[in-house]
C-alpha cells in the first residue's frame, strides 16, 4: 500500500525526500503555486505518456503539464501517495481518482526526481498511466452496487454504443449502470441497444437540465 509522507514546508525541507514530499503534498492538494517554489528555474523533464516520450525544459513549464492535467477535474479523490528517498533520488508516486468534463478516470503517475543543494528539484522523469475511464459506482441499500457513467454529449452514434457496451461488461451481473448524457437521441437508442443485449432497462430519466439518465440492469 502507498503511503504519503508528513508535509514540509519548501523552507524547512532538507534532503530529496523531504523536497519530494513538499511536491507531492503540493500537486495532491493542487496547490501549483507551492509546487512550483521547489522547482529549478532551469528544471529538465522527460515524461513517458500515452502519446509517446516528450521533454521539456524549466520549472514553469513543468509545473504547466500538472496543472493542465489535473485543474480542470472535480471531484478531485487522491487514493493513495508516496514519496521515498533511492539513494540520492526521490521517488514519488501517486493515484487519482477525478472527474473530468467527459466522465470518471483513473490517473497514476511515477516520478523520479534529482534535487540540488538548493533543495530545488532540478530533474524529473515522468511515467504516467494515461486517463482511464472509469464508471463511478456508489452503494445502494435496495440494489447493491450502482455504477455510473458520465457520457457527456456522447450519442450513440458517435461514440456512446461502444463506450456503454464497455462500461456494462465491466460490472457483474444484477449491478445497475446508470449512463447519463446530453444527446437526447439516446433516449431511443440506448435502452433499444441495451434490451438487445439481453439487459433490463430500469429507468428513463428526462431532470429538465438537458441531461438524460438512463439505468440499465446488467442481464448477461
């Protein structure tokens, strides 16, 4: 299991694993401003991401691809955290759970991190999981376990069949999936898909707000 450190302040933080610690404290609370003070102006950065391998140069441009990876997201859940010292590095490592405009996502990113005698984080190798989506799912009295999807303007047409055909083959069977949209095409489409699938739609929901809520049963 992950653990996070106890939170220095970028004045009192000696060594690369308390520099590591006020970074990673920093970044899990989004707080770029902290974060930043810890970087090297002249900071190097390698990331390894879904795209491909990518450098940058300088502490305000690092601190520019975790803010545009993570403002946006609310909820904002941090599951677990570490930061540890590997003789005369730091490792840090730590997994997300968040909401974006589109849907819920996994994120877990490794860092190894080289800090100068400025107590300054003058290196960081970056590997990062890339977004999984992922279905939200809460605990219901009546139903056991109920997942949810946020599809955001998704259509069946464009995207929704595929995405809602993964989402519901992720659940066990007798689970709801409840799928909210603001296509209004998918009030047809998707509980026909569904029945066609061999599950139960259970509910159609129109709130008024240009969002439809449609529960389904898992049946197979």
């Amino acid at each position: 299991m992950l653990t996070t450190q106890t939170p220095e302040s970028p004045d009192t933080a000696q060594g690369p694993c308390d520099v590591a610690t006020v970074f990673l404290n920093a970044l899990t609370a989004r707080d770029f401003t902290t974060a930043r003070s810890v970087l090297a102006d002249d900071l190097a950065m390698r990331m390894l991401v879904p795209p491909g391998f990518m450098t940058d140069e300088g502490g305000d441009a690092a601190i520019g691809w975790f803010s545009s990876w993570f403002t946006d997201a609310d909820p904002f859940q941090v599951e677990a955290s570490s930061a540890e010292a590997v003789e005369g590095r730091a490792a840090v490592t730590y997994r997300l759970r968040l909401h974006r405009p589109n849907g819920w996502y996994l994120i877990e990113q490794h860092l190894m991190l080289d800090v100068g005698g400025d107590d300054r984080i003058t290196a960081i190798d970056l590997l990062c999981s890339g977004f999984r989506s992922i279905a939200d799912v809460e605990s219901d009295a009546q139903s056991g376990l109920v997942h949810h999807y946020d599809a955001g303007d998704l259509g069946c047409a464009d995207g929704l069949a595929g995405q809602f055909r993964q989402q519901i083959q992720r659940i066990p069977i007798g689970d709801l999936l409840v799928v909210s949209t603001s296509d209004p095409a998918a009030k047809e489409d998707l509980p026909s898909m569904a029945r066609l699938m061999g599950h139960v739609v259970v509910s159609i929901e129109v709130p008024g707000d240009g969002r439809l809520f449609i529960t389904v049963e898992r049946g197979k």
